[in-house]
C-alpha cells in the first residue's frame, strides 16, 4: 500500500479567475474552515471538507494539524533573477544606471561555480521561506549558474524553470555571448536539464538593448525548435530605456514589434514589465498570446513608473504578478501584492484579495500554462502547499481578533503580512520549510 498523508486547517484554493469586483465569481472560490488535503505518493488525491473525508480516510493515516492556519497552494513567482539575491536594496538608481552600477558586476561573479551554487541554495531557501514552489527565474549568461539553479532545484524536487540569459552587446565583455555561442550553450542545457525530473528550460534573451539583431533572429530560430518552450525576456519597463531600444532599432514600429519580428511573440512568452505600451501593443500581445509579468516592488524601487493591469485585462492579455527580485525588494508574495494593491490605488483600480491570492497561484499557474502540475488544491495536482499563520505577529493578531471575513483575512494578510506568515512549505508533500525549526 502506497504512503498516504493528510494536512489539516483552513483549506483554501480557486478553480477559477474570481473576477474584479468585492464578491467573487461563483465557483471560483473554494475554501474549507475545517479541511482536509489527502496525499498519495507527493500528488493531492483529496480535499475537502474533513468532516467528510476524515470518514473514509484508512486508518492510521498521519494527518498534521494547522488548526486556524490557512493552507493553500504553494505560490507561483514568474519572473525573477536568482543571481540577484545579493544586490537587493541597492540605492540610488534607476534600470539602465542600476544594470551596469551593481546588476552586471554581481553577474559577472557568476563565473565561479561554488558562488553560483551558494546563491542557488540561498535563493530557493527563501523562495521555500516565503511559501513560494515555483519561480521562472532568470540565470546569468554563464552555462554553469544554469548548472548550479537546476541542481539545488532537482535536489529539493521543486518544480524550477530558468534559462542562461543570451546577451551580446551594450554589457561587459565578460557577460557577453555571440550568436553562436548563446545558441550552442542554451541548446546543450536544453538537452542536459529540460523535463528533467520538474525541472523546465526557458529561453532567455535578456532584453532586447542587450541583443544584436542577429542574435534575437538566432533566438527565434532556437524557439522554432522547441514550440512548446517557454521564453522570458523584458519589455517597456523604463522611459529611457523604451528611447534606447526606438534608437538600436529603428525599423520597429515599438518594442514589442523588435521582439516579433523574431518570432518571439507568442504563447508561453512572458514579458516582465510592459509598462510603457499602448493599446495596439496590448492588442498584440493578447492576440499573439504572450503574457505580461507585473513586477509592482521592482517598478516602485527603480522608480519605473506604474502598470495598468485594469487595461490589460479589458484586453485580455495575460498577466502573472512577480518579485522580479534583486531590482523587486522582496520575496513575500504578500509583500509583492501590497505593492500591487498601493500601485492600483494610485490609478484608481484596487486589487481586490480574491484577484490577489488567485494571481499568485493559479492566475500564475496558467500564466506559465503548468495549471495541469500545481496552483490549486484539487485531486491530481501536485502536492506543492504552503501554511499561512494569519496570527503571526502581534499587529495581524490584533486584526485577527475581530472575527474578520475570509476576504478581510486575506487582506490583513496581503498588507501586514511578510515571511514571518509562512508557517511550513511542502514540495511534493515533503515538509522543506518549517518555521518551528528555524
Ligand atoms: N531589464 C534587463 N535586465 C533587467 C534586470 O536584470 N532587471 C530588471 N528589472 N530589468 C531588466
Ligand atoms: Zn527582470
């Protein structure tokens, strides 16, 4: 008999986008006071109410407890740069003065192996830290910080994709490839890490000041092969730099259009940022299927300015809600949706909390199209979890106190809450973060 075992507490997911307004869709929401989550072999078998599962559950089954904790799918960050860990909070710049202040010379520091491996183990320690399962992550262009992200990833069975950033110009000689040799060592990772164990490849030029045409033209080919791939890059993020990227490319009628011109547009392609576009561009990306990563701590710590996700989403376009770390100032997805909810207010559209926890589970989910693996707590799914304390310091438990709605709870927790909130994380069904013991 297969090992089966179960968790217990406040059960909550979404089966479905919960819509924009104070109460969600019907259906979207589903959420248990007293739950039960059965796992068989790292997959959820079960969940649902305990009082009815607890009846046919066989017996001897070991069922850890988190009475009044939430327990909900583990979080999805879909865009972030795991060699940036150590330059978060770096003063006084904005994007193309912080790229080449502290960004590129932490990159270049990439080239030795054991600090690529140190930064990958710190990294996805706070990612698990955080309750975060799964990060589509950036590498640097050097094979090996690949090498070292995938390996700390297939250790802990996480489900990790990421990508050797291609750059070829307008960075140090140091992190730069060519055409050639881009193409040639992504292709080689391809085929050394891509469906291995959880893990997925994603294709990565970094944006495109920092590609020669021939290179992006090198890079649309490369997709060509691998349809299904996933491939991240930048877009509109900074004035200066949509002025940069008019002037290298003066053929294109915008950014987005440098990026299709290459075939580089098109479902599974995930953008971060996309603050400076227009209505055509949104139209674009929504036809040809590429998604929009917001990054709301990185766009206010850089000073980039403020994305319209009400636009987006009238025009349907796919939009996930990320770190975006190092320029993005931390790894708690409550922290990231406070940011996002200060940066709706400013333009007169609040981010409600079902939206919210939604976006950064299953909304991310099927941003990165792996909604069939992880982002929600039905049978089948992998078992990818994450407790949540509503009562973890002394502010929330004042809140807490006042017999707040689900939807109030959910709120406290998105804007007073931090890493201190994460009570366990589970991979696979397997406990890899415990507050207890740390
Ligand atoms: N655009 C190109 N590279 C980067 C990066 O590393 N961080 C951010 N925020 N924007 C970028
Ligand atoms: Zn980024």
């Amino acid at each position: 008999m297969s090992s089966l075992n179960a968790l217990r507490g406040m059960t909550l997911h979404f089966n479905d986008d919960p819509g924009t307004s104070d109460e969600p869709r019907e259906g979207s929401v589903e959420f248990h006071q007293d739950g039960l989550i059965l796992i068989q072999e790292g997959r959820i078998l079960q969940s649902g109410p305990a009082q009815v599962l607890l009846e046919n559950l066989p017996e001897g089954t070991p069922i850890e407890h988190w009475p009044d904790q939430l327990i909900m799918p583990g979080f999805i960050d879909p865009h972030l740069h795991y060699s940036q860990l150590d330059i978060i909070a770096s003063y006084g710049r904005q994007l193309l003065d912080w790229l080449n202040t502290y960004t590129f010379p932490e990159e270049c520091r990439f080239v030795d192996r054991a600090y690529a491996d140190e930064i990958a183990n710190a990294f996805l320690e706070q990612l698990l830290a955080n309750g975060v399962t799964t990060a589509l992550a950036f590498c640097t262009s050097h094979p090996a910080s690949v090498d070292a992200l995938f390996s700390a990833a297939f250790e802990r069975n996480m489900r990790m994709l990421g990508g050797k950033v291609m750059m070829d110009r307008n960075a140090p000689a140091a992190l730069c490839d060519t055409p050639e040799t881009g193409i040639r060592d992504s292709r080689q990772l391809i085929e050394q890490w891509h469906n291995r164990g959880r893990l997925e490849y994603a294709i990565t030029p970094r944006f495109a000041p920092t590609s020669t045409p021939q290179q992006l033209a090198a890079t649309g080919e490369l997709l060509s092969d691998y349809p299904g791939m996933v491939m991240q890059t930048h877009l509109s993020e900074n004035r200066q730099e949509v002025e940069w990227v008019k002037s290298l490319f003066s053929e294109a009628r915008d950014y987005l259009d440098v990026y299709s011109r290459y075939q580089l547009v098109r479902p599974r392609a995930i953008f971060a940022h996309g603050i400076y576009i227009d209505d055509d561009v949104r139209q674009r990306l929504a036809d040809d299927g590429g998604a929009i990563a917001f990054c709301p701590s990185s766009n206010l710590f850089l000073g980039s300015g403020l994305f319209d996700w009400r636009q987006a989403r009238e025009q349907e376009v796919r939009v996930g809600i990320a770190s975006d770390i190092g320029a993005g100032t931390s790894f708690s997805p409550f922290q990231t949706l406070q940011d996002a909810y200060k940066v709706g207010q400013l333009s007169g559209q609040p981010l409600t909390p079902w939206q919210a926890f939604y976006a950064h589970t299953l909304g991310n989910a099927r941003v990165l199209d792996i909604d069939h693996h992880i982002g929600s707590l039905t049978a089948g799914m992998e078992a990818d979890i994450t407790v949540i304390n509503p009562r973890a310091t002394p502010m929330l438990t004042r809140k807490d106190r006042h017999d707040p709605t689900l939807m109030e709870k959910l709120f406290n927790l998105m804007i007073l809450g931090d890493e201190r909130c994460i009570s366990a994380t589970y991979v696979m069904g397997k406990k890899l973060y415990d507050a207890a013991s740390h």
